[in-house]
C-alpha cells in the first residue's frame, strides 16, 4: 500500500453511521465518530498520532492495548493521555506535539 499523507492510516469499513463528534487537532477542527478512540479519530483521518521528542520520529501507537506507551497524546492544556485507550469527546483539543516556547 501506498504511503499517503492525504488520508489517514485507519479505513473505516462499518458503522459509519453513528453521530458525529468534533474536535480539534493541532487547531485545526476535525470530525470522529461517537465511541471512537483517540487512536481512532485521529488516524482515520492522519498519518500519525505524534512526533516524538527528541528526534521528531513519527508515532501512530504499537500494541492499540494500553500496553506500550507509544500511543501518548497531549491536549491543548498540556495533559498526555493513552490515544488507544482513551475515547474522544467533544471539544476535545488534541495536539501531535508539545507548544513550542513562543506557543507557552
Ligand atoms: S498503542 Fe500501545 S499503549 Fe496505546
């Protein structure tokens, strides 16, 4: 399969028809599914979860069970949460790295 960082990792393939749920990743607003994960809302629709400090790696989680810790997120007010095992909520302000100094 091609790479395309146009679309994200995961396909949904059913239960497409659940109410819809906005939230924002690295300020940009997007849309998920009610009874997503974090995992899954971002995902479906990017290529990875984070980049990761130091190195600028990118993350999209690892064992999707809560297990490895390569799934962390941060939100807009600086708390990290497991993106596998947390599920979204609207509202929520999700972003793929750290605020920058000038951002703090
Ligand atoms: S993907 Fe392993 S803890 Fe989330």
């Amino acid at each position: 399969m091609k790479n395309d960082a146009t679309q994200g990792q995961f396909r949904r393939l059913s239960e497409t028809g659940r109410d819809r749920v906005s939230f924002t990743l690295d300020g940009q607003l997007r849309e998920a599914l009610v009874g997503d994960t974090v995992m899954t809302a971002v995902l479906s629709q990017a290529w990875q979860l984070r980049v990761s400090e130091p190195g600028g790696d990118k993350r999209a989680g690892f064992c999707l069970m809560g297990a490895c810790q390569d799934c962390w997120m941060l939100t807009e007010s600086g708390e990290r949460l497991r993106a596998c095992t947390t599920f979204i909520v609207p509202g929520m302000r999700l972003r793929s790295k750290p605020k920058t100094p000038d951002e703090a």
